[in-house]
C-alpha cells in the first residue's frame, strides 16, 4: 500500500514551467501540429537544432538570419527572418512562447570538417546582429513583432569538448567564450535593461558528479595521479572546470546573467544530484538567485524506449522531482517528429503523439491550476504533484516502482486519466481509498 497525504490548504508556490520542450513538431515547414503544444498546455519551446542540420539554413541559427557576416548590421535588408518569422509566428498562435537560443545548431563530426561553431570573428559586431534580432521580435523592427519573448539565451553547448577534434558546438578556447558572453551579455542590458533575461550557456552537463561523495569537490572517486582516467571521465571533468570558472567570471565582473542553463541525459536522481551540485555552486559564487533552467534533457533516452510505459513514466517522474528544487524551467529534448533517440514525444510514421506527450499534458493541467499544494508520499518509487487554483484540485503521480496501491486523501467526484503505452490519456474509475498503480504507469486526478 502507498499512501498519500494531500493537503490543498497548504500551498507551497506556483506551479513552474517543467513541461517545456525543444524544438516543437515541425514537418518541413508545416506548422499545423503545434496544436499539440497548446492543447497539453506546454509554455515554452527551446529553439536549439531547429529543423535539422544547420538550422535547415533556414531557421533560428544567426548564420540563418544574418548570412553574410561582413554586411551592415544596422540595415534591414541583411538580415532573412522568413523561416523564423513563420516558426514564431506558429508557435504564439498557440501560446507557447520560444526560448531563443542565440547561436548556432550542432555539427556532429567535428572530426572531419565544421562550418559555423566557430567563435564570432567580430564578437562587438555579433552583439549588435543579436540586439536587431531580439529588435525585430520585441520592438517591431525590420517589419517585425511585439512578443515580448522573454529568454535570450548566448550560444550552445560551448564547453561540450577539451579540444576542436571533439567540440560539436565551439571551436574555440574557453576563454573565447566567456569573452562572447562578456560582450553580448552587457550590451544586450545595455539595449533592453531588465525586459529581456539574459543568460546562458546551456552546460553539457554534470555527469561528474555522479557517484562523488563530496559535492564540494565535484570531481571523480579516484581521478587522481595514480590512476588513468578515460576521455569521458577528463572531458565531463572539464564541463565542471568550465562552470565555475564561467561563474566565478560572472560573479567577479557582475555580467547580465538571468538564468543558467543545464543539460542531462539520465535518471531522475542522478539529474537530482547535478541540480543539488548547480545550485550549490551557484549559491556559493553568490549567485543564488539566478534562475536554472535544465533545458536539454530526457532521462536514458533510447530508440527502442520511445512510445512505452517506461518513457512516459520517466518524464512524469522528472516533472515531479524537479518541481520540489530551485528549477525554474525545463524543456525536454524534444518535441520534433522523427527518428532518433531524442526525438521521444511523436510517433514519426503516424505523426501522433506517444503516450509521453500525455505526461506532458497531465502537468500541463497542473500548470494551468497555477498554484502547488502539499502532497506527502511514504513511496520513494511513486512521484508526486498536486495543484489547485482555489476551486479545482489536480494531482498528477508516477510509479517507477513495483505495481501498488494507492490511497489518497481526495474529496468529491474524481475524473482520473491513466497514462501507459496502451492507455494514451485514458477515463478510467477509481476509488481514493485504494486503486491500482502498475509499475511504470502515470495517473491524473482531478476533482
């Protein structure tokens, strides 16, 4: 038996955004499913890879939009926002707002020839081809919008290899970098103030904190000069490295920095445990206010695990989890229809939704009540959220563990959803008092 204490008298904060994604359901440049994000109710999509290789040279990536480096940054006619304008567009006729990411898509084979993950040969100038951007969708420039999009994020990935042979995302030192956000940060503050969040720069994650006993280290159990330590072990090594010196840099010099952005491909507990070493780090460098966005993630994602009870449960659970920590926004990778290990959330032969696509929609029910209740559960495999917006009470539970029971203390007459690789967003009938919760099944409840 599990039991659930529910307490909707309790309320604990807002509800926050864990239900963004990547890049949305993008066919070519057909647009009509974005249906599917206003319908779960998912608030935000992350412009990152957007519609293939480079961008498709169409979309988002700055060499996209501002594809002859040596033209007049200041003149419209330099710039092409006709894909990107159509993308936008798609996505705020269905509420969900972009996170626009400012740089440029993965180049995989950084082993044979890369093309435009190099650092901006003129970073002032790259700066101002940014501000006309952010112009064009805030302030009506070039024949542009009034949006308001809130999330600018500087660049990609740029700490994601120790050298050129093995960096996807930046052919470049460090130092590069941190030099590209010390440029772009001020002067984009200097052009918006405070009406744009400002940040950056999507780690590749924390993958070496993973096992390590003293968080304050970070670093692995026996990488020391008696041992030989993989690539993988010096190169997520170097992921932390460039974090703190990312922050202390930051901290030191007082640079526009709004939020900071994470990525990671695993469990719940093991994101759980690079949350915890992010806010401590952050927290430490006196930065504890900074939002924290895990804005690439899905836990183990595997081509064969898309589409079953396994996948939807696992999201379910990482809302949940990442709900009750300082995240401020997550957004899975991703929502695009295709083939491939990430793309976990559209069947790409029928272009309907996997039943992951419906955890997302039972926070999304979550997200709209707004405000989080107390929900206490004395099952570590079964996780958790419930909400309220004064008149209705939501919850939304997970079981990564064995088939149990479930008691709960909710009134009134219950509306319940059962969400598995054959119930995709299902009606069922239950009782409070005692119901059935399969290993790897996720259930919404409303009342």
């Amino acid at each position: 038996m599990t039991n659930i204490r529910l307490d909707f008298e309790k309320q604990l904060g807002r509800i926050k955004p864990m239900h963004g994604v990547g890049q949305p359901p993008m066919l070519g440049i057909n647009c009509s499913r974005f249906s599917y994000l206003k319908d779960a109710n998912i608030p935000y999509s992350r412009l990152h890879d957007v519609g293939g290789f480079w961008g498709g040279s169409r979309f988002v990536d700055i060499p996209n939009i501002f594809r002859d480096f040596d033209a007049d940054e200041n003149d419209e006619a330099s710039y092409d926002f006709a894909y990107t304008d159509l993308l936008i567009n798609a996505l705020m006729e269905n509420d969900c707002e972009p996170v626009f990411r400012l740089g440029v898509s993965i180049e995989n084979h950084p082993d044979i020839k890369v093309y435009r993950i190099f650092p901006p040969k003129d970073m002032p100038k790259w700066a101002r081809i940014c501000e006309h951007i952010i112009r064009h969708y805030n302030e009506g420039w070039a024949d542009g919008y009034h949006y308001n999009i809130k999330y600018w994020e500087i660049w990609n990935e740029p700490d994601n290899g120790r050298n050129n042979l093995e960096n996807m995302m930046w052919q470049g030192t460090k130092e590069e970098y941190y030099e590209l956000y010390r440029v772009t940060s001020k002067h984009l503050r200097s052009c918006f103030g405070n009406s744009i969040k400002i940040g950056g720069y999507a780690s590749s994650g924390f993958y070496a904190v993973d096992g390590v006993e003293d968080m304050e280290k970070a670093v692995f159990i026996g990488l020391n000069e008696n041992t030989n330590p993989t690539n993988w072990e010096l190169r997520t090594q170097y992921f932390v490295t460039f974090f703190e010196e990312f922050i202390d840099m930051v901290s030191k010099e007082k640079l526009p920095f709004d939020f900071f952005s994470h990525h990671s491909y695993a469990s719940v507990q093991a994101t759980l445990r690079r949350q915890d070493f992010v806010e401590r780090k952050l927290y430490k460098a006196g930065l504890g206010d900074v939002e924290i966005h895990l804005n690439e993630w899905a836990p183990n994602p595997r081509n064969d695990e898309k589409g079953t009870s396994l996948a939807s449960a696992n999201v379910a659970a990482m809302m949940c989890a990442m709900q009750n920590t300082k995240m401020e926004m997550m957004c899975y990778y991703d929502a695009k229809i295709g083939t491939g290990d990430y793309a976990g959330m559209f069947n790409p032969l029928t272009y309907k939704p996997f039943c992951t696509y419906y955890s997302f929609m039972a926070f999304g029910n979550l997200y709209r009540m707004g405000t989080q209740a107390e929900a206490v559960c004395d099952n570590d495999k079964v996780y958790v959220v419930a909400a309220t917006d004064g008149a209705k009470k939501g919850v939304m539970l997970t079981n990564l563990g064995e088939d149990t029971t479930i008691s709960m203390n909710i009134d009134g007459k219950l509306s319940a959803y059962l969400i598995d690789q054959d119930n995709m967003y299902t009606p069922i009938s239950i009782d409070a008092s005692g119901f059935e919760l399969k290993e790897n099944q996720t259930m919404y409840i409303e009342a």
